[in-house]
C-alpha cells in the first residue's frame, strides 16, 4: 500500500509553560499542507522487517527510523506481522514540518488498515502521542488547535482559501531540545484560537511563534528569510515548528521570482 504522509506548518505557537514531566504546554494551529513523502508498506513475504529510506537523507540520532518504531509500536497492540517499508523522503527534516511525525502515523494507519486490526483514530492517536508530540496530529491529517504538548487536538475552522503558501528551507537544521532549553514560557493575554479569527493581514503584529525568539539569535539567516518573505508581500509570514522553514503566506504571488531569491535553500509553494 502507498500512502503520501504530508507535512504541516504552525499557525502561532506559544509555549506556555514547563511541566513536571520535562515537556513544555503549548499552544498552536496546526495546519496540513501539500509537501509529501512517499510511503510504501507491504507485508513481508520473507517474513523478515525491511525498511528502505531514499531521497533526502535525515541526519542520524542513533535511533531507529520513526516508521519501524511505529511498527514495533504497533506489534504491542495488534496482530502485525513483519513488512517491508520504501520511505521516500521529500520533506526536510530539522525543518519544522513534522516529516517524521507523519510519516510514523502513516505507518500506524497504513498496518492498521492492511492488517485489518480496526483500532479507531482515538486509540491510534494515543499510541501516536508514543512516538512524538506531532504524531497524533497526523492521524486526523486536519486543522487542529493543539494543546498540552501537541498531542490535545481540537478541530478548527479557518478559511485561507484564495491565499499562497510560500516555504523557504535554508540548509539549517534546528535542535527542538536546545530550542526548547533557549526559550522562556508566557501566557498570551489572548487565546491563540481568538487571535487567528482575526483578518490575516492584522497577524503580523499579533501572532507569533515564540521559538523565533531563540532560533533567529542563533541562525539568523531565518531571521533574513522572514524579513524577505514580507519585501516580496507576504500579507504572513513566520518560522514552523522549531525551524528551520519559514513560510510566507500571499494573496499574490510570482512563485519564480521568490525561488530566485532563495537559490541555496529548497523552496515550496501551493495554493491554500
């Protein structure tokens, strides 16, 4: 079976606090865009786990790829025999796209479908949240207001139809735990849910992803990048995640023109 495990971008995101356990609470608008890996699952008539990564090439930690944790994840919970797996990879990591989140919760949905074990989205969501705190968000694959540490999911309803999605990825890879350690936490004095009811040409000034604050001292090439994404007349414009993408959003855009600009650096664009 061949699945597309898609990427996101985050609409605000504010960290609130540090809890007990070492994650942070958050609060961001997770929003499913078009830039996909490919994903191929079959079961394995060698009876033997396979997994085969091409493409871009994710920098090693030491662990194994998410799709064979979501795989050993999985055999606790269901019967799911061995298979082979071909993950292409498009989306770059350390980008702030949740490449590796998807493609770990498209693997829980592609064994749970060819494997025939009905768990419901709920629990596949819960044993997503196992793997990291964007998995579960992947499962759905829809709008969503996260909260707690990503993994408390509440639909949203937002209209950005009409409007381009610009993403600019330099060759720079961010670590989410020194992002994290470099930050300190704050309560907005309004709802980020409230706040993107907004017109979106009054977000500049009233939406941000706090982890810039951090990221940009330390890369500043993402600072240049958002800065140019607003020269081009992006009505929009942060960084995703931890980084390292930053995306525009436009009512108007010559898609040539910004791929001129970025010439070092992998750029994207859809329409919302």
């Amino acid at each position: 079976m061949i699945s597309f495990p898609n990427a996101k971008i985050n609409l605000g995101l504010n960290i609130l606090r540090r809890r007990t356990d070492g994650y942070h609470d958050i609060e961001s608008v997770l929003w499913p865009i078009k830039m996909a890996d490919v994903l191929e699952v079959i079961p394995a008539p060698d009876g033997i786990f396979r997994i085969n990564v091409t493409g871009l090439q994710p920098p090693s930690d030491g662990k194994p790829n998410l799709c064979q944790r979501a795989w050993e994840l999985m055999r606790q919970y269901a019967d799911v025999s061995p298979v082979h797996i071909h993950l292409h990879k498009v989306v770059p990591a350390g980008a702030g796209l949740g490449g590796g989140s998807s493609d770990a919760a498209f693997t829980l949905k592609i064994l749970n479908e060819i494997f025939s074990c009905n768990l419901s989205n709920e629990l596949l969501k819960r044993l997503a949240a196992n793997l990291g705190s964007d998995c579960p968000f992947f499962i759905d694959n829809k709008p969503a207001l996260a909260t707690g540490r990503g993994e408390v999911l509440t639909p949203f309803s937002l209209n950005l139809s009409g409007y381009a999605l610009v993403i600019v990825i330099p060759q720079v890879h961010v670590n989410t735990t020194n992002a994290y350690s470099s930050i300190s936490s704050r309560v907005p004095d309004c709802p980020l849910s409230q706040m993107l009811q907004n017109p979106i040409e009054e977000w500049k000034n009233t939406i941000s992803n706090r982890f810039e604050e951090s990221v940009f001292v330390q890369h500043p090439l993402l600072a240049q990048i958002k800065d140019q994404m607003y020269h081009f007349g992006a009505v929009y414009a942060a960084m995703s995640g931890s980084g390292s993408a930053i995306y525009g959003i436009f009512s108007k855009i010559e898609a040539e023109i910004i791929k001129a600009a970025f010439p070092n650096c992998v750029v994207w664009h859809e329409q919302l």
